[in-house]
C-alpha cells in the first residue's frame, strides 16, 4: 500500500480524495486522520505499479490554505491469490509476481481457501468486466471461457469477425469525451483478433471488427461515437476460436 497524507503538514483543516486511472474512478479518500494534528489527512491505497493516480487536496467546508502531502510507499507489497488462466490457484504471490506466472492478481491479503475465488475471473463474464482506460490496455484470452451469446457482425460484415464461440474477455470503459472514440488491437495481438463495442450495458452491440486491412496478423480496429460518461463494454475474442495476448488501445 501506498500512503498519502497532510498529516501535521498543512495549516488548515484538509480534505483528500484518490482517483486510479482516470479522473472519475474514485478509490479512497479521507478527511480527518486518524492521530493528525489540526484535522488533517491521512489515506493509504493498494496501489499497482505504473499505473496513474489522480490526488485531490480540499478543506473542510471551503477551508483553504498551504501545506505538504507526504507520499510514502507502505513496504513491500502485501501478498495474496494468483488465479491461473486454468482456473487453478496459486497463494502468497505479490500482484508483480502473480503476473509473471501469467496470472491475475486477485488482491491483497486473498488466499485461495475462499471458495470459487478463482472460477470466472476478472474479466470472463461482462458482469466482471475489468476496467480498461485511454491508452494501452493489456489483456490475453489464454484459457479464457467462451461467454454467450455470441456477437453479431452484422454491424461489421466482411471484416471476418467469425467469433465461433472463442475464448473472450471484457473490459469496461467510461468514455472520456464525446465523439468518435477508436478500440484497437492493430499490429499489437499476437494473433487473429476479432472485437465487439456494447454501450451501456451487456446486451446493446452498437459495433464490431474482425480484420482490418490497414492492419497486420488480421488485427482488429473499431470505431464509435461515444458519448462522455457513458459506459461501454469492449469484448475481445478471436477468428474461429483464436487466442492470445495483446494490447487493445483506447484513443479518444
């Protein structure tokens, strides 16, 4: 974890919020901390390594006024469950070392003696989609389950979306601005992707590709009209049950 504090350091009576990814995605916040002086703040976050995280700094009912906030690094990560593409689960692994088994991390301080921790990952249905953001997004659909049902091309006929029941993952997205937003694995999938765009929920397809032809290893791009605040699903599966790894960028 990850600590982020005014505490003794701020002249007035301080405020913090914490934002992960974007600046929607609230995760933690304070107002008074605990053994601070002059109610000041004090928060502490699981944080992941490289990703982006937005800190907001307020007052007590309008208060205002100068100070420090204090970023310190809460020791080594705590450890806790890696979940294996097979399903199988793996105990007292560390998000970095979890992901270099090829695993997802399934939180700290988790063990595998919770049941069914690890059967429908993060990611496998739409109703555990995981977040996805502006930008690179990881993902790999090694061992992935096959969701139903089964998307539709007739918003992307000819562009061999060919799902055939593949092994998918989803991601959720908020969008960040109005207007055309791309979805794209172009030259970044080790294999045949094919993509699919719900708005608002599990059910509205509203677009989808296969192949693009700007792009290599029949690669997938697609684009929409997106609306900011708005929540939209991007399913990744591949042609006729293909899988893999990549990365699907989000640019707005």
């Amino acid at each position: 974890g990850v600590v982020f504090d005014t505490c003794g350091t701020a002249a007035y009576d301080t405020s913090l919020v914490l934002y992960e990814g974007s600046c929607d995605n609230q995760v933690t916040c304070n107002g008074d901390g605990d053994g601070c002086a002059g109610y000041t703040s004090s928060m502490e976050y699981a944080c992941t390594e490289g990703e982006t995280y937005y800190i907001r700094i307020g007052g007590w009912q309008g208060a205002s006024g100068a100070g420090d906030l204090n970023i310190t690094p809460n020791g080594a990560p705590m450890p806790g469950a890696c979940c294996m593409p097979d399903q199988s689960c793996l105990d007292n692994l560390d998000s970095v070392q979890c992901a270099a088994f090829g695993g997802t991390f399934a939180g700290e301080g988790t063990d595998c003696s919770t049941p069914d921790l690890c059967t429908g990952a993060a990611g496998e249905e739409c109703s555990s989609a995981t977040a996805a953001y502006d930008g690179a997004n990881a993902f790999d659909t090694t061992g992935a389950s096959s969701s139903q049902p089964q998307p539709t091309d007739s918003m992307c006929a000819g562009t061999y979306l060919n799902w055939e029941n593949s092994p998918d993952l989803w991601l959720e997205y908020v969008a960040t601005a109005t207007g055309t937003i791309t979805f794209s694995t172009c030259d970044s999938a080790a294999y045949d992707t094919s993509l699919a765009l719900y708005e608002g929920d599990c059910d509205t397809q509203v677009a989808c590709n296969g192949d693009d032809a700007s792009c290599g290893g029949f690669t997938s791009i697609m684009t929409y009209s997106c609306t900011q605040g708005e929540t939209y699903f991007v399913r990744i599966g591949g042609y006729m049950g293909a899988f893999g790894s990549g990365t699907l960028n989000i640019i707005p």
